[in-house]
C-alpha cells in the first residue's frame, strides 16, 4: 500500500498518467483515505492546470525552441514533440 513519502513522491507522474497500473490504484486508494495527501494531489492538479491555462494562451518568446532545443540537442515540433537533431 502506498504511504505519504510515496504518494507526494509519485504525484507529479500520477497527475500525468506515467504510472504502471498497479502504483497507480496504491496511490488512488491512498488519496481516498488521507485527507493531507488529498489536499497536496488537488493543490498540484490546480497548478498543474493553471500552468497549463496561461501557458497555451501565450506565444513562445522568439528564439525560446532553439535554445530549448540546444540543451537537448533535439528538434521540437510545433506540438513540443521531440524528433532527431
């Protein structure tokens, strides 16, 4: 069964769906039963909508996907899909 440390570890991952099946339904039974790990998941979900909200209504500085995709070494697509170099 998940615990506390492993809950808010794994949240940003469970928010994205990035969890095997099994950690996920630990971590879903967890949040039902504890009101502060509850209340770190709704926060992180609001923030991770916000960003999102104020981040997709605003065009990307000039310049910004190039460097972005210098540190990686990658090409993005417009989607901020990664493909090769």
């Amino acid at each position: 069964m998940a615990n506390c440390n492993e809950t808010i570890r794994e949240l940003d991952a469970f928010l994205d769906g990035e969890l095997p099946d099994d950690v996920r339904d630990h971590i879903h039974l967890h949040l039902d039963s504890c009101m502060d790990c509850l209340q770190a998941f709704d926060f992180q979900a609001e923030l991770k909508l916000a960003i999102r909200r104020k981040c997709s209504t605003e065009e990307m500085p000039a310049g910004l996907l190039g460097r972005i995709e210098m540190c990686f070494n990658t090409d993005l697509d417009e989607d901020g899909i990664i493909g090769p170099a």
